[in-house]
C-alpha cells in the first residue's frame, strides 16, 4: 500500500472492527450493567457485622450466584477496610471449630455458594476503623473467570445473622 490514504483507510477500517469486537466481547463477558453481574457471576447479600470497641478483623458475607455454564472460581478479595483480606471457612478439628485461611471456593455451574456465620466468610484483617452499624464498605470479589465483581456491604449490628430482605447487592468496578 503505497498511498498515504489507502493506508489510513485501511486503519480506520481495522480500528472500527476492532471496537466492535471489543464491544461485543466486553458486553458478552460482563453482561447487562445494570444486573450487577460479570461473566455470568453475581454477588448479592452482602453484609458485615459491626465491629465491638477497638477490635481490629471482621468478616463479610455474600452470596454468589453463578448463572453461566461453566464453574467459576472465587481466588482473591480485595478493599481498602481492612490491611488485609482473606477467605476462610470453619473446620471441626479434634472437637474444636477452628477457622481457617482456604485458597479459594468453587462456585459451579449454574449454583451458588452462601457464606454465613460459623461457615465461609471473608476476614477482614487490620481494620482501617470500626465497623460501624448503619454503615457500608466495598469489596471487590475476583473470579477465575469472571474477573472483578465489587459489592457494598451493609454493616448490620454485632449479633446480626444475615442480611434481610437481600438488599446489599453486588455491582461492578470500572474495568481495566
């Protein structure tokens, strides 16, 4: 191609084949906006309990759903509440309930997984500051395959059980 215009034509042609692709793809990995899901995986009830005097960890809950036709893998949490944030679950141990740091959990096809009190939770490690009753945080959940989900967490009161009425659902972060 020796003409300087053939040349930016065909630029702009790959440019523009390029952005359709890319917004076919961003809108097939991360779906509708405005249902809170990426790759197929939602993040809804979300919720922490507050946090008594000076205490420096606390534990989130969600539920995941994953609506897609493959199994997905929660691997990581991250937040700006807490120094550090780790996914555990409870395990019987000589007769003793001892939590425990897990690598991750599997959330299959088509399923969901609910973390709860006295099960899988995520341990907010070095709060920033207290847990406030009334209160919110984000967290962003990563996926193998999903990616990033953020969700608000409600801050319910110290001996809260759940959240009521699923309200504290998942959204999105800004993709990178």
């Amino acid at each position: 191609m020796k003409s300087p215009i053939g040349a930016a034509a065909l630029l702009a042609a790959m440019f523009g084949l390029a952005t359709a692709v890319y917004g076919h793809s961003h809108q097939m990995k991360h779906g509708n906006h405005g249902a809170h899901t990426m790759g197929g995986v939602k993040v809804t009830s979300a919720w922490a309990r507050a946090t008594p005097g000076k205490a420096k960890n606390g534990a989130a809950y969600v539920t995941i759903a994953n609506d897609s036709q493959h199994k997905d893998r929660l691997v990581a949490v991250k937040g700006s509440a807490a120094k550090k944030i780790e996914i555990h679950t409870h395990l019987m141990e000589n007769g003793i309930m001892r939590m425990r740091r897990i690598e991750g959990v599997d959330v299959p096809a088509g399923g969901t997984v609910t973390f709860k009190p006295g099960g899988l939770h995520l341990m907010l490690m070095g709060l920033v500051e207290p847990l406030k009753k009334g209160g919110s945080l984000t967290l962003t959940l990563i996926f193998k395959k999903a990616g990033e989900v953020a969700a608000t967490v409600r801050i319910l009161s110290v001996g809260a059980m759940g959240a009521k009425g699923g309200h504290g659902h998942g959204g999105h972060s800004p993709h990178k």
